[in-house]
C-alpha cells in the first residue's frame, strides 16, 4: 500500500540489518503491519519510543479509549520464550500482555511509566526494587510442555556460562585484544565455576536481562507489581537465580569508575546477596562475566562509547576475589 517506512531506533534497524533479507523485510513491512493489527485490535497508533533496542513500540489507544503499548520484535529466535514468559506470568513481576500474535512478533502491552534508569534514585535505591521484583518474578512456573521446557533449559547454565566464555574468547581475538589478558582469564575462569556449579534443582524462570532500563513503574497499583515496578522484555530461560543478579550487578560503571570500584562494587553484591539469600560469590562471578561479555558484544556491534566503561571497570576489578557467601 506504499505507506512510509516508520522511523525505527537506530539499535532496532541494526539488529535487523544483521539478519539480512528477513530483517530487511520486516522493516518494510512494518506500516502495512501496524495497519493490519489496528484493525484487528482496534487500536489506534500513537507516537513510537525511541528507547527500544529490539523491537518497534509505540503507544496506542485500545477502543475502550485504554492506554496501551504495541511491541512489533524483530524476527527473533527467542521470541517464544519471551511470549511464554508473558503468558505464564499473567503480570506477577512483569509487565501485562493484553494481546499476541506468535507469528507476526507481535504484543500488546500494558502502559506503564519511567523506567527505573531514569528516576534519579540512588544505587542501593534501585538494587532494593530490582531485587524485590525479581523475587515476584521468580515465582513464573516453568514450562508444562516437553518442548517448551527443552527450550527454556537449552540456554541454562552450564550452557549460558560456556556460551559467554567461548563468545569472550572469540570477541577478544576478533576485536584485536581490546582488555588485558588478565581481565579474560578472570571472566573465563568465572564461566568454568558457574559451569561446574550447574544444578537444576535451583533453577527457575529468569529474566535474562533485569537491568534498570527494563524495571518499568506501573501506572496503577495491581497485584504482582507490589514493588510499584514490573520487568519487561523476558529472555525467559532456566537458570539459577545469581544468573539475574549478576546482570544487575554488571552495570553502574559511572559509579565504579568514580570511586573505589572494588569496594562499591563489593557493597553492591552484597545488598543483592542479601536481599535475595543468594550466594555473594556467585553474583559476583556471574556479574563480572556479564561485564566483560557485554562490553566486548557492544564493541563488536560498534558501541565503543558504550563498551569501554565496561571494559574498564572490568580492568580495575580482575584482581578483586569473589566475596565470601553471608
């Protein structure tokens, strides 16, 4: 119908680039698909946000006269986990999903506010409420059937932990060594106890990536958002729970690099520990992984800006031992 290709996020329109003609041919179907699912949702299409890193999203207006959130992914393998993670929590933890359309990538969501990235709390602030709707998301019950379990086991440690390791390696040799040697060793022998310290009987649903920028606030208070916030954007894997932590833990590189890095860093473990009743030494191992991946992963896609602060913090805490438990 000749419509205009919409102005898509620029990490949106790169992760579809990197899937070639699929991708491609998403991006143009994109008007004609907002279109279709008007229809079909009676919704009607608002302002797209920019923030989004895999997937077109724009407000909408249900008939009812709803706020709403139309999320279109891009063609993704790990769409069904996301979409099975969604439907299994029926909003405890996360984010409602009101509408779905496997096929086309396609969910409609609950509206909620600011990120918690961006509400100026501070540190310990955000790890309290990151911890506290974590434990609610936790509770999601794994997938029934056979095939689904499958899936969601397929990215569990140990295979999570040697998938970083060998994506470590393989990075740091391609990029040139842009990290000390060191700094490897370190995250490769964190993959190597994670790995061997593999046990399913402590595994549950996790999110995958609970940083700030994916702990929305709830516009209403409603049951399972008691903490006032709710994750989106679910990986939806088996995994034990440090997994998570250590995510939350990667971060806050401003703070580590303005400061005593190891003894910020250790203060922050600690609180996650604590919070959860999750072994300290775990969150660290998996969180100092998790640093050192995702700083080598955005210089891999050019994100130099975004990946040296990683790598850097990573430099200062390589020498710095994993913290005893309690």
């Amino acid at each position: 119908m000749n419509r205009p290709v919409p102005e898509v996020p620029p990490a949106v329109r790169e992760k579809a680039r990197r899937l070639g003609r699929r991708g491609q041919e998403w991006l143009t179907g994109l008007p004609d698909l907002v279109a279709e699912l008007e229809r079909r949702w009676s919704l009607t299409a608002g302002a797209p946000l920019d923030r989004a890193t895999s997937a077109y999203v724009l407000r909408v207006r249900t008939g009812d006269g709803r706020a709403a959130v139309l999320k279109l992914a891009v063609p993704d393998p790990d769409f069904p986990n996301t979409l099975r993670t969604l439907q299994r929590a029926e909003g405890q933890g996360y984010v409602s999903l009101l509408a779905h359309d496997a096929q086309r990538h396609a969910l409609l969501l609950e509206s909620l506010g600011a990120p918690l990235d961006q509400l100026g709390l501070p540190v310990p602030r955000q790890l309290g409420i990151l911890c506290a709707t974590l434990r609610r998301a936790w509770r999601v019950p794994p997938p029934e059937d056979a095939v689904a379990a499958e899936d969601a086991l397929a990215a569990a440690e140990p295979e999570k932990a040697r998938a970083l390791a060998a994506m470590v390696e393989r990075l740091w040799d391609g990029l040139g060594r842009p990290c000390s040697e060191r700094v490897v060793d370190r995250a490769l022998d964190c993959a190597g106890r994670r790995a061997a310290a593999f046990d399913p009987g402590r595994c549950v649903v996790v999110h995958g990536d609970p940083h700030p920028g994916n702990a929305l606030r709830a516009t209403v208070p409603r049951p399972g958002a008691e903490t006032g916030f709710v994750f989106v954007d679910p990986d939806g894997f088996l995994d034990e729970p440090a997994y998570d932590l250590g995510v939350a833990l990667r971060g806050w590189c401003a703070e580590l690099l303005a400061g005593d890095a190891v003894r910020l860093a250790r203060s922050y473990c600690s609180l996650l520990a604590e919070r959860t009743g999750v072994d300290a030494g775990a969150v660290w191992e998996w969180g100092f992984l998790e640093r050192v991946s995702t700083g080598l992963y955005l210089l891999d896609h050019g994100a130099e800006a975004s990946a040296r602060p990683y790598l850097d913090t990573a430099e200062l805490l390589a020498a710095a031992e994993a913290p005893a438990d309690g």
